[in-house]
C-alpha cells in the first residue's frame, strides 16, 4: 500500500502525464528499455554501456552530440579552457574517462602533445564516433588513445602517469558503488602531484537516482567516499560561477609532496 505521500506523488506524476502526453511516452520508452537492458546485465557498467550504445545507434543527442551545436561547442570549450585556466599544459598526459564524441577531448587533442591524451568509455559506439571525430578534425597525427573499458580499475594504465584526470558529466550517471571504485584506483594512476576533475549533480538535500541514469550527491557524501581511498576532495567555486548545470570536485593525492616552503635564500 503506498504511503500518503507516495500516494501524492503518483497523483502529481499522471497528471503531469496528462498535460504532457509526448513527454510521458519517451518515459514510458524509457522504462521499458531500461527495465529489458538490467535483465540482460546485472553490473551498473555494462548495463550503462549498453544504454548509451543504444542512444548512440539511435542518433540520441544525450550521448553523443553533434559537435558543431552551439550548446556542444560551448560546453566543450567551457571544460577546456578551465583546465587551462587551472595549469593544463601541452606537455601534460590526460585521462578523460567517459569521453564522449570528443566533445572537449578535440581541443585536449589539438592542444596536447602527440600521444598524450587518453579517453576511456564504457560505450563501443560512442568511441567509433570518438574516432570519426578525430579525423573529420583533422587530429589524426596527434595519436590520441581512445579505448573501451568495462570497470574503473584503469589495470592497464601505468602507476603514476597523468598529470591530470578528467570526467565531465560521467558520475552523473554513477551509482555511489562505481565512483568509490574509480576513487579505490584513480590516485595509483595519477602523479602524485596531479589532480582529478570530476563533475556531478548536486543536491544539498536528500540523494537520489533516476531509473538508474541519473544520479544526485551531497558534496560531503563524495569528499567522504574520496578520503575513504587516500584522496583529498574540495568543491571548485570557480566553477560554479561559470553557470554549468553540474558541480565541479577536484581530487587530489593525499600524499603528495608538501609544497616546498620558501626558505628565503
Ligand atoms: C554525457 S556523456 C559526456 C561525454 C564527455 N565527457 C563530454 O563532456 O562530452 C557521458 C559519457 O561517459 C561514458 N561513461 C559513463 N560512465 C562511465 C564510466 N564509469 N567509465 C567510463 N565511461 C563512462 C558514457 O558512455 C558517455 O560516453
């Protein structure tokens, strides 16, 4: 028997139903698939990977976009010029996990020198059209890694090799159990002076999901799952005054080495 307020609830959502008859049968379509696709895998990754590989085959903007849009392109050029803000240099080797269509990967490409960028997703079609995008931009000689993963153990990464890690509306669609998994193993592969950037939807109220897609977080619950592992996690408020939807942490290594003080000499 549902509670008054669930009762409520479910009032709000047919009438909301009602007045919105497209809305509800994208939902309804949404369910469905959803319900067919966590029958069929049972781990959070390969359920999601073969959630977007669906989005992607089906041309759905919400996986990969079309990069000449002008909300991709702002977006895309929003994280890059951020990470340059904040020390990003040519030199530097990138993780981008969950990299998408290269939607800010194309300018840590162009930018970075040849063979430093690596982008990992979970989604096969999402890394074909990563590809297509590599050679439409003309950034064939800047030998970008492009490669499939299907957990966060990042195994087949050297220890201490990336100046900077990147995930950019990724633990957005991560329950709590994979971004604790990413934080279990992100710090062996970063040098211990580098910096992971993650951005996430934020609630300051109670945390919740939405059909297994989407997720919110308190900040305290992911700066606590982040300590939990070694890591030193703090809000970015810069980035919140840029007017992005999603909140922005920056994930440190607890122990790299102490500034060095100023002995005056
Ligand atoms: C909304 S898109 C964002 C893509 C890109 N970061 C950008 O900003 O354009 C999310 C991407 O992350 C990938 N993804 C989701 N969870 C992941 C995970 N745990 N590890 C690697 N990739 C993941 C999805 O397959 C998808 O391509």
């Amino acid at each position: 028997m549902a509670s008054p307020r669930g009762r409520r609830s479910l009032v709000a959502a047919l009438r909301h139903a009602a007045t919105n008859p497209q809305r509800a049968r994208w939902y309804l379509r949404r369910l469905q698939r959803d319900a067919v696709l966590r029958l069929r895998h049972r781990d959070h990754l390969a359920y999601y990977s073969a959630v977007v590989d669906d989005l992607v085959v089906q041309g759905k903007a919400t996986a990969v976009g079309d990069l000449s849009a002008k909300r991709a392109r702002r977006i895309g050029k929003l994280q890059f010029d951020y990470l340059v803000e904040h020390g990003l240099a040519p030199q530097h080797r990138l993780l981008d996990i969950g990299c998408g269509n290269l939607r800010a990967g194309q300018h840590l490409i162009r930018y970075l020198k040849p063979g430093h960028y690596y982008g990992v997703d979970i989604s096969h079609e999402v890394l074909i059209a990563a590809q297509r995008t590599v050679a439409e931009r003309g950034l064939t000689r800047k030998l970008p890694y492009l490669v499939a993963v299907r957990d966060m153990s990042f195994a087949f990464l050297p220890d201490d090799a990336f100046d900077v890690v990147h995930a950019h509306s990724v633990f957005s669609h991560a329950p709590l159990s994979v971004i604790e998994d990413c934080f279990a193993h992100i710090g062996r592969v970063m040098k211990p002076d580098g910096f992971f950037d993650f951005t996430f939807k934020r609630t300051e109220g109670r945390e919740y999901g939405k059909l297994r897609e989407d997720f919110y977080y308190r900040t305290d619950t992911l700066v606590s799952a982040a300590a939990a592992h070694g890591l030193r996690a703090a809000l970015m408020e810069d980035w919140e005054r840029l007017g992005h939807s999603q909140s922005k942490i920056r994930v440190r290594r607890e122990d790299r080495a102490a500034p060095v003080p100023n002995s005056g000499s």
